[in-house]
C-alpha cells in the first residue's frame, strides 16, 4: 500500500476570510478539497469562488451543531431556536438524535435539505464530513450516508486520527482521543455497508486549529501507508465570527502552512 494525502479545509461559507484562504491556498498552495457549510453566512461566496476553480473538490459540510440550518426553525422545532440555529451541547444533542423519534425525522429532514442545497448550487459533490465531527454519531452517520447515498456521495470522512502515529510525533493520545479512534470503526462500517469510500487515515484532531508548518512538516515524515486526510481552519484574518467560535485557533498560520509547496510529500 502507497502513502496518499489530501489537503483539505473546513467550514467553506462560514466568513468571507474563511473562504479567500480557501481560494489562496488552492490557486497558490497545496490545498486539494474544501467543506461547504450551505447555510452559513458567506455561502454565496464560496459558491461563486468554487466555481471558479474547477480542481478544487468540494464536499458538504454538514451542520448539526453549533451553527445555521437550512430549513425554517418552524419545520424542525426540536433542533434549533427561534433563529434557526443548533444549540452547541453536544452531549444533550446526542441524546435527543439517538433515543426521540421526532427529533431524528427533522434531522432526516434538515440533512436531506442540506444535501438538496449542495446540490441547487450546481457543484459536484465529491464528499461529505461534519462541523465538529458529528457524523461520528451512529444517527447522524447513518442518515447522512442513507440520504447522500441519493444525491450520488462517493466518499466520507472518517476522522481517525492513528496514535501510533501521534506518538511518533511526540502526542499521547488521551482516553477521550483513543475512544474515538476505535469508535469511528462504526462509521466506517456504515460507509462500507452504504458502498461510499473512506480514507485510512486523518490528521488535525490533536493539533486542531494549530496545523502549523512545523508540525505539518514533522507529519509527513511519518505519514502512515493508505490514504491520509489533513484538514485545516485556514482564514486570511481572525474577524469577529471566528474570534467568537473558535478564539484560540491559528487560522492564518494554518493559511500559511497551505502555502508551502514543498510540503508535497
């Protein structure tokens, strides 16, 4: 088996300096796919640059937490507020996703209404993850995979980040971390059984936010055998969104990583 690697980015349409890192790292960088969320504020934005970039892969990247949704708050009351948004507790809402009915049927709902708004932009799909990985969940995965299934979705992420790996790189895996490696065995068994692709391998869980140049030129001196995902934040500035949702994250150091050529292993 032969080391591959992809360079992707997160949250495309969150911010307009969200999306021109995209569109730098891409044209000028290493950057090889990107994540649309398709209700974020600066969407738009991102639709119209992708098009402009027909190398670039272009994924959906579903929201279920902690974000906008895209049907109306009063077609899926038990998911968002009054302002159309999913609430950030993770625990409570997997709770909700896995054991009431009513809540999966708007979820089914609001995930088919994300793909449907993938699709009306006119991009090709190449894959689909989650905003803070929630795919992961059992309920989550298995509807996105059900629903992407109709919308032709090729390939998934699973965010298995190897601790062998990690080690090598001077990480110790946490019980929380080493719980969700051997959990995204779930996940993966659902895309197999659902005939979408995966990766092997994905890096920027432990280093989230702090994919520095350092640190990913340490990672592909050992990168493992099978393909690799690497994900990053990047952004050509720290506005006000994303001081708010992601205050301690290195966005711009990240863009700068994605600059580096010669990273490509």
């Amino acid at each position: 088996m032969t080391r591959q690697v992809i360079f992707s980015a997160d949250d495309f349409g969150l911010t307009e300096s969200v999306n021109e890192a995209v569109e730098r790292a891409h044209r000028e960088g290493i950057l090889t796919h990107t994540s649309l969320m398709v209700a974020a504020p600066a969407a738009a934005d991102a639709v119209r640059r992708a098009r402009s970039m027909p190398g670039l892969k272009i994924g959906l990247h579903l929201v279920v937490i902690e974000g906008p949704a895209v049907l109306p708050p009063a077609a899926i009351p038990d998911l968002v507020d009054a302002e159309g948004q999913f609430p950030s507790n993770q625990l409570q809402i997997s709770i909700n996703y896995f054991f009431r009915p009513s809540v999966r049927r708007q979820l089914a709902a609001e995930i088919r209404a994300q793909f449907q708004a993938f699709a009306d932009t006119g991009l090709t799909l190449d894959h689909a993850n989650a905003h803070k990985h929630m795919h992961v969940h059992p309920t989550v995965g298995a509807i996105m995979l059900n629903i992407g299934r109709e919308f032709g979705l090729p390939s998934v992420r699973i965010p298995a980040e190897p601790p062998r790996t990690m080690r090598r790189l001077g990480v110790s895996a946490s019980f929380g971390a080493s719980a969700l490696y051997t959990w995204t065995e779930v996940l993966r068994y659902q895309a197999r059984r659902a005939g979408v692709a995966t990766n092997n391998h994905c890096f920027g869980l432990a280093w989230s936010g702090h994919m520095t140049q350092d640190r990913v030129r340490a990672l592909m001196d050992v990168l493992p055998k099978g393909l690799s995902e690497v994900y990053f934040h990047p952004a050509t500035e720290r506005d006000a969104v994303l001081r708010r949702l992601m205050p301690d994250y290195e966005h711009e150091a990240e863009l700068e990583a994605l600059l580096q050529r010669d990273l490509i292993p």
